[in-house]
C-alpha cells in the first residue's frame, strides 16, 4: 500500500466548481446558461481552480446535454479558470468526434480545457438507446474507447491513416471519472488523474481512493496519484438559511427516488411535508457528502472530509434555486480557504 502524504488542510488544495447547469422552475435553459456563465465569472474571481459540467440528457431540470458547446461558452466568457467537462460519457460519442471537439476549445482556449470521462450514458436507457443506437457493449469497451481516444490526441498519432485536427499533440489533459472501483483502477494502471462523484454516489468512495492509490502506475502524465471528489456545499450567513436552501436539493433527488423529471424547485418551508421517513432516509444516504450550513459549519464539515478522505483537490456542487444564493454559497466557500491560509501564516 503507497504511503498518504502528510494531513492535508482546505489551504493547501485546489477547489474546483462542477456546474449541472440546472433549469429552474418558471425559467429557461438560456435563463441557465446566463446563470452559469455568471457563476463562472464569479468563480475566476474567487480563485476556484476549475469549472467542469457534467453531460446528462433527456432531463427537464438539467440544461448540459451539449457539453462541448457549453464547455465553449464558458470558457469564451472567462479568461484563466480552467473549464472542462465532468464529464463527457464516452459511450455516448465516437472518440475521434470528442478528440475533434476537445481539439478545437483546446486550440481556442489553450492550456484552459480539461477532458473528464466516464462511462455512465448521463441518462436513462431508452435515452442511452437514442443517443447511441446500439447497446450491445454498455459502456464494457470503455477501455479500449478511451485508448483510441488518447491515441488521436497524441502526437504519435500523425502518421496514422485517421487524424484527430484538431487536437493531435495539443496534449488535453484527460481525467476519468467514476463512483465505483471500476473507473479508479483503470485511471491508476493508465496514470490519470481520477475523479469520483461522491456529490450523488458516496458508498465506494474510500474504496475507489485505495484502489486508485493501490493501482497507480507512474506515467508522462502523473508521477503519483491525484485524486479529485465532488461533493455538496451549501453555505449561507446562517445554518437556518442554508438549510432553507438545501431544501431545493433535496426535492430534487427525492424527484430521482420517485421516479420523476422536475426542473428545479424553489426552496420550501419544511421539507418533512413532502417526503415520508424512509424517502427522507434514502435521499440523506445518496447525499451523504452535503455540507450545509453557515461559513464554520461546513468549513468543519469539509475539514473532516478532507481527513477522512486526503482527497489532492475539492470539487464542490451547489444545486440552489436562487442564483444569487448560489453566487454567495461559492463566495463562502472560497473564503474559507483564504482562511485556513491565513491562520496558518499567523
């Protein structure tokens, strides 16, 4: 077993946005797409190291079914923030096309573009039928995809009889994403970076970080492991209104459990009038690493993460209603590691 660095601290690690571009209820995608080219402004400002979004489809309350196009769109309107996708699943696309369209935003915004890669379809299985036509592999030849895919952005490649232009040579970094064993051993015997979705899928979360540690192989790429987990923050001035807020959250992975497609909810004043004990029991368990509360809250919550976890980055979703909530909820946050970096210079 490799040997953890020494006890981590939220000053000495890069803290990442993923954005699911959420569609409110009464507003538009293009009301979301402005909230989110806003959000990332802010971001840039508060010195978040990244803004990824995450490719869903056939979803009323998710608008980041074009990722690429949106990947563009932010990065366009910001100008140091890297931005990336959280990711692009593989099995939805043919790898040379995702090598051409992470070639083209790498060459319009260089040294900016991440490529993260999961193996999930982001949808339902009728959808999954839709986007792909055949269902045969289900995402099993997600190894050998994401070679091909690595192959064409090489620069080894430009001999070949199939060329990826652009995007050969322009050296795009890739991560994989997952919420099982499955993607992390892969992202450790390859050398990648590894993401892992614990915002909505905490139960192997420490198993996948000791199997990516476990399995890590040195390459070009990485030296040692680099382990990246989303999770849930939602900071106010108050516990008493973040919690308000979550509220918003919560409904919408109660939608999930009940098998319905909502957009997203404004906030409502007691969230036991909508859910009964075992609903509430399910979506508490899938939300697990939610940090809710005001700044001391959940810079303890996230601390303890951080123990618990000796993740080497944060990437924090905020799912809330109300744009400027959510604007806020970012701004706290990244207070809080300004200030964890101040207290360790005192």
């Amino acid at each position: 077993m490799r040997n953890i660095k020494k006890q981590k601290n939220l000053a000495d690690i890069p803290i990442s946005v993923l954005d699911l571009v959420p569609i409110l209820e009464g507003k538009t995608a293009a009301d979301s797409f402005r909230n989110s080219l806003d959000l990332a402004q802010h971001a840039e400002k508060f010195g978040y190291t990244r803004y990824w979004l995450a490719e869903h489809h056939n979803m009323p309350g998710i608008a980041s079914s074009a990722t690429s196009i949106l990947i563009g769109f932010i990065a366009g309107g910001t100008s140091t923030i890297r931005v990336g996708s959280g990711g692009i699943m593989l099995p939805n696309h043919a790898p040379l096309v995702i090598a051409e369209q992470f070639g083209t935003l790498a060459s319009l915004y260089p040294n900016r573009i991440d490529l993260g890669l999961g193996r999930a379809p982001g949808t339902d299985q009728l959808t999954a039928m839709a986007l792909r036509r055949d269902l045969r592999n289900a995402g099993n030849d997600f190894p050998e995809n994401v070679a091909e895919l690595r192959t064409y952005l090489s620069a080894e490649n430009s001999a070949a009889a199939v060329r990826a232009v652009p995007g050969e040579g322009l050296n795009i970094p890739v991560w994989l994403l997952g919420s099982s064993t499955f993607g992390a051993q892969m992202a450790g015997i390859l050398g990648l970076p590894y993401a892992f979705a614990s915002h909505f899928a905490p139960t192997y979360l420490q198993a996948a970080l000791q199997v990516y540690r476990d399995s890590f192989i040195p390459s070009e790429t990485l030296q040692e492991p680099y382990a990246m987990a989303c999770v849930n923050a939602i900071a106010a001035d108050t516990d008493e209104e973040a919690h308000h807020l979550a509220t918003s959250l919560y409904a919408s992975f109660l939608n999930v459990i009940r098998g319905k497609s909502k957009m997203l909810q404004p906030p409502v004043a007691d969230i036991n009038e909508i859910w009964d004990a075992s609903e509430a029991y399910s979506v508490h368990q899938m939300l697990r690493y939610s940090f809710i509360g005001d700044p001391a809250t959940v810079k303890e919550k996230m601390q303890t993460f951080l123990n618990d976890t000796q993740v080497d980055e944060l990437m924090i979703s905020s799912h809330i209603y109300d744009h400027t909530a959510r604007v806020r909820s970012y701004e706290l946050v990244a207070a809080l590691q300004q200030e964890k970096k101040a207290e360790l210079v005192n």
